[in-house]
C-alpha cells in the first residue's frame, strides 16, 4: 500500500464556503463572516438598561431584562468590554444583546440553534 505525501496547498487554498443563511464565506481569511456574528442595533436606554429596542424598523418595549452579566476579556491581544443583557420584549419575544462598554454600541447577539 503506497501512502501519499501532504500537500499544504490544498488546505490553506482560499475556497469559498456556504453558511446557513447563504452568505458566502472565505477560508484563511481575516473577517470571515459567520450567521451568529453580532450585529449592531439600535437600543433606547435608561440608566444603562435597555427600554426600547428597534427591530424590523419598528421600536418595541422591554417587558423585562430577565438576566444581566458582563465578559471582560482580552481575545488575540484585542481587550473585550461588553455588558449583556437577555431581555423579554412586549411581544413576548426573548433577545440577548450587548454593549460594547468601549465603543458604546449596542449589537443584537446571534446563537447557534
């Protein structure tokens, strides 16, 4: 039985990936895009909770911010600051979302089902 030699080529090849929302995604690439990235939102808050929060174009109440917990980190030398809450919305909905405490965004936090 003859065993074939390694070709490192054929791994670090950039070839294009399908994501579960269809987004296409590069490998070995800096920014590869993934469907549970964070994405920005935009949050009315009071006293640093969250009240209002726009979805869809269309603000809805915060019924309830069910738990709170905040990540301080420093991730490849890059320091994390971020503030998350889980929220119930009026609607009955329930949404995590976070402030990064040194940008001051709010983003809508995105979890594999």
């Amino acid at each position: 039985m003859e065993i074939g030699t390694w070709n490192a080529t054929h791994e670090t090849r950039e070839r294009p990936l399908k994501t579960r929302n269809t987004e296409r995604v590069t490998r070995n690439s800096e920014a590869v895009a993934s469907p549970y990235d964070p994405e920005k939102i935009e949050i009315a808050a009071q006293e640093g909770k969250p009240f209002v929060v726009r979805l869809k174009k269309r603000p809805v109440l915060v019924k309830d911010v069910v738990n709170m917990w905040r990540i301080d980190e420093e991730w490849w030398r890059k320091p994390i600051s971020r503030l998350y809450f889980l929220l119930e919305l009026e609607n009955g909905a329930r949404l995590t979302v976070f402030r990064d405490l040194l940008g001051g965004t709010w983003y809508r936090q995105n979890w594999a089902a």
